[in-house]
C-alpha cells in the first residue's frame, strides 16, 4: 500500500510539473481559448462570413466569464470527488460487511 502511495505523489508531482513549466518557460505569450483560433480561421477563409447564431446570454467582462469558468471547473471537480468517495466508501463498508 505504500508503494502506491508514493507512484500517486510522484504522478501529482509530475503533473505539477507539466503544468508549471510552459507557464515559467514562454515569456509574453497568449493561451487563447479554441473559440478565438476557430474564429480566426474562418475569418482567414471567409472575410465576408457571419455567423447565423449569437450566445444568449453575454457575460458583463472578461471577469465574469472567468468566474463562470471556475465555478464550473469547482463543480465538476466536486462531482467527480463526490463519485470518487462513494466508490472508496462503498468497497470500504462492503469488505467490512463480509468480515462480521
């Protein structure tokens, strides 16, 4: 069981890394989203192009839009936790039925 806990800290770790080193490594360089490279290529292609569908509802900044996106984010992270715990805690109380 410790072995496996040590293969999990050095996988997180390793994720870290990844994550980490573009951000330090690329100075002055933009992550834009795949919206903004799709709409730039269409433009290349098509100047005169207009889309024939509009979002219903524009967030007030580029503040807001980052709230929504990390709020989503914390959902979806808090789904997959929660479903992660039963699982846990499901094979738990199983095995401890099994033993009485």
């Amino acid at each position: 069981m410790k072995k496996n806990g040590l293969i999990i800290v050095v996988l997180l770790l390793l994720c870290a890394v990844i994550v980490c080193v573009p951000l330090l490594t690329i100075k002055d360089s933009e992550f834009g989203g795949a919206d903004g490279q799709a709409e730039e290529a269409i433009t290349a292609i098509d100047p005169d192009y207009e889309p024939w569908a509009s979002s219903i509802l524009e967030p007030p900044g580029g503040e807001t839009e980052s709230l929504l996106f990390a709020l989503q984010a914390a959902i979806g992270a808090g789904v997959v936790c929660f479903g992660l715990g039963y699982l846990v805690a499901r094979r738990k109380y199983r095995s401890a039925g099994q033993t009485e």
